[in-house]
C-alpha cells in the first residue's frame, strides 16, 4: 500500500503560478510511474501529467508547455511535483496525485483544490 499526501494548491490570478507536491510513503518500491489528474465539478476526472521512474513525461495536451512534473527519490518516500505556470481559470479544479505499479494505481492523494481567478 502507498500513502500520499499533497500540498501545494490555492487560489491564483491568471498568469500565475503555483506548485503541487505529493510525497508518497510505503510500499514506495511498486511505485512505477506518478500522475497527477484533475477533476473540474460536473466533468470527469483527467490525467494532466505523468512521469515514469525512469523520467519519461506526459502532458495533456491543454498543459503542455505551461506545466512541468518531476519526481524526486530517497530511500524512504518518493515526491511528485508540478509546477503549474501561466494558469488560466479552466485550470480551476481539484488536483489529485496517483502512484502506479505498471498499469494499476497503488494510491491516489486526498486531493487539492486549485482556483484560478480571471
């Protein structure tokens, strides 16, 4: 089982930026990949980014150029970020963190709200 827990969201004029962390403890040796999606009310959720263990990334393509996500590593947990720029108020969501183990998700965070004002 992986724990993760996030932090990072709030509220930001458009142009701004803001960035999500998600540290995930536990069974951290599953972890494969880490994502982050996105869930606006009354849509469904979607994936935003993800990046593999070995550094490989993707984007949807709404974020491309504007968002970035790394991964950092210890022995002990493994952190996700993204650095969200230039957001615009279609970003405005709940921002969740997931860890996979290949193609199924070990863990999602609690989630974390992101409101962008126009």
């Amino acid at each position: 089982q992986v724990q993760l827990v996030e932090s990072g969201g709030g509220l930001v004029q458009a142009g701004g930026s803001l960035r999500l962390s998600c540290a995930a403890s536990g069974s951290i040796f599953r972890i494969s990949s880490m994502a982050w999606h996105r869930q606006a009310p009354g849509t469904q959720r979607e994936l935003v980014a993800a990046i593999t263990s070995g550094g490989t990334t993707t984007y949807a393509d709404s974020v491309k150029g504007r968002f970035t996500i790394t991964i950092s590593r210890d022995n002990a947990k493994n952190t996700a970020y993204l650095q969200m720029n230039n957001l615009k108020p279609e970003d405005t969501a709940v921002y969740y963190c997931a860890a996979l183990s290949g193609p199924f998700v070990s863990g999602w965070g609690q989630g974390t709200q992101v409101t962008v004002s126009s």
